[in-house]
C-alpha cells in the first residue's frame, strides 16, 4: 500500500471489514473504490468505472483519505471502515 493517500481501484469491497486490512488503508491515508459486485467481467468493470469516473474524481479531489467506497450499478456508496 502506498504512503502517500494514494487512489486505489480494487474489486474486493470486504477490504473495509478486514481489521488488518482496514487498518493499512487508514494508516496510509488511502482513498479506496471498490468495485461492489464480483460477479462483472473484465469489460463490465472497466465500464462501470468509466460511468462513474467524474464521480470518482470529484470525490477523490474534494475529500482526503482514508476511505473506502463502493462503486455500484447506481453510484458511490461510501462503506465503514471496521479498524
């Protein structure tokens, strides 16, 4: 993980409920989107990233980290860090 508050895209939203894993996303100050379903091909990922890029980057420009968001079918769903 970086240390910097970098912008990370991952498909594995459990991340936010895994203390260990948790706990590497506040401590580097992560800004963190998920994708929200694992059932998307590869095309479907990348599609449901594009839809939502502004969104992504209005919230990754205006709010610092650390956090965690999901990346649905119908927007941004920021998720609980369990720490």
């Amino acid at each position: 993980m970086g240390d910097g508050g970098e912008i990370l895209l991952t498909g594995d939203k459990a991340i936010a409920k895994r203390p260990i894993e948790a706990r590497a996303v506040a401590a580097a100050g992560a800004r963190v989107f998920a994708l929200a379903s694992s059932q998307l091909t590869g095309e479907g990922k990348a599609r449901r990233l594009l839809d939502h890029e502004r969104a992504i980057f209005r919230r990754a420009d205006s709010l610092s980290g650390p956090y965690i968001v999901s990346v649905t079918g119908h927007g941004l769903q920021t998720l609980r860090l369990l720490e």
